[in-house]
C-alpha cells in the first residue's frame, strides 16, 4: 500500500517561509516574561506577537505594549487579542520596517529565527533601546552569550555598551509546531554606563575587527599587524593572554585590558 500523502497547505508554506514556531507551554511563557522583567511604565514592543501568547500576560506587566505580526492569518487572532487589551496596540506590520521610538524602550519575542540575526542588528542599532530580550536557537543563544567558553565578533564588539546574558534554555516541545532544536533566551542590555568613552569606542571597534581578521589563527598574529610586537607582548603579558591564545577563547574582559594598554598615552 503506498504511503498516504499528506497536503500541504498556504497556511503551512506560510510557516515555513516565516519560521513560525508558536510557544504553547504556559510554563515557557511565564519564563520568558520573567525573564524580560518589563518595566511597568515603560514602553515594550514584542516581535512577532504570532496570535497573542505573550501578549496578554506582557500586558499584564506593562501599561504600553505595541504587538508587532507579519503574518495576516495570525494578525487576525492577535487583533481580537488586542481589542480586549487597553494598554496594547496591534500592529500588522513588519517590525524589521519600522522606524525605532524616540523614547526610551525594550523589545521581547518569540522572533521568527530564521530573522535572528537581523532583529538583533535592529535592536543594537536603536538609540532608546534599554533591552531585549528574544527566544532565539539555542545554539545562537550559547554563541552570543559565551556560554561555550567562546566568544563571537559581534558579542565583543558591542560588549562596551551591552551586556549579552542567557537566562535559560526552553525545550522544543515547548512550541507548536515542534522544532527541531531548544530554543535559548537570549537578553542583551545596555549598559547604564558604557565600559568605554563615547571617543574610543571607534579604535576598540578596529582593534576587535583586526583581531578577528584571522591572521595566523591566533589573537597575537592578527593583532601585530597594526601594533607594534614588543608593546603587544607586553599587553598581552599583563592581560594574562598566551600569544597563541585563539582569539575567540580572548574574554570580552580581556579585550578592554588590550585596547587600555595597547592605546594608552
């Protein structure tokens, strides 16, 4: 007997072109709003409200919450959603289109992974962004936050101004439909004072990009060629640094020390 096939429908190519996973467990849920800890009178957008899971128990923590969804199958849930919520706004839009508050505020999600990345970008690039705090693959939730005892470019570059931290790990099970991997909380916050003046935030930039530029597989061997090897060495002596240290094994810590001592006057 052949195998029953089983049809496909717009509404699942929808989900698969949008990575819509919708979070079903009420435990996850109560973690991730947990996690985000919204400020009760401050302004929270959620990306990729999906048909309002997050949305009613964010609105019970905060008096200003925008719901951004793409996708108009579930915008049509979410709307009715929000029509019972006085402190929310619907927004069927793409939140990747829109324009950042002026004010001061935080983002929270279950994002669409397949647009991680460029959420992220979205958020760090947001002048009034206080935090966000985003349900993305587990695997990129441990990369960016350094959980595997590595630390990745853009983590490092940002550190002077963010705090990367994960605040747990939410089983695949979680969500409907099922995925193929967890799913991490990744929060990224800004810091309340930057790690570097606003002036040399330009040269740790470049120093960090050099770093990365993957000469010679180490940290040192990219590093020298830009500054001088006797003024590396010794930077490197006092960061507790080996020369051939890999140069995602260097600690966002570390990286400050050597931008101090390798640009001191």
């Amino acid at each position: 007997m052949a195998p029953r096939r089983t049809r496909t429908t717009e509404r699942d190519r929808s989900r698969r072109v949008l990575s819509q996973n919708f979070l079903a467990d009420r435990a996850a849920i109560a973690r991730l709003v947990d996690a985000a800890h919204p400020d009760p009178d401050g302004l929270l957008l959620e990306v990729g409200a999906g048909r309002g899971q997050l949305t009613r128990p964010l609105a019970a923590r905060c008096r200003r919450l925008v719901a951004y969804e793409v996708d108009p199958d579930a915008g049509v849930e979410l709307a009715r959603v929000c029509a019972a919520l006085p402190t929310v706004t619907h927004r069927q839009a793409d939140f990747l289109d829109t324009s950042p508050p002026r004010e001061e505020f935080a983002v929270v999600g279950n994002i669409p992974w397949s647009l991680t990345a460029a959420v992220v970008r979205w958020c760090l690039a947001a002048p009034g962004l206080r935090s966000a705090t985003l349900l993305t693959q587990w695997e990129y939730a441990r990369r960016r936050a350094g959980d595997y005892g590595r630390w990745s470019r853009l983590t490092v570059l940002t550190w002077p101004e963010f705090r990367w931290r994960l605040a747990g790990r939410v089983p695949r099970t979680a969500f409907r439909p099922v995925p193929r991997v967890d799913a991490g909380i990744l929060c990224i916050e800004r810091r309340a004072q930057p790690l570097l003046a606003p002036h040399a935030l330009p040269a740790y930039r470049r120093m960090v990009e050099l770093g990365f530029g993957g000469a010679g597989g180490s940290l040192a061997a990219s590093l020298a060629r830009q500054y001088p090897r006797a003024r590396l060495a010794a930077a490197l002596r006092a960061s507790r640094l080996d020369p051939d240290t890999p140069v995602g094994h260097v600690w966002p810590e570390q990286w400050l020390v050597l931008h101090r001592l390798l640009h001191a006057r």
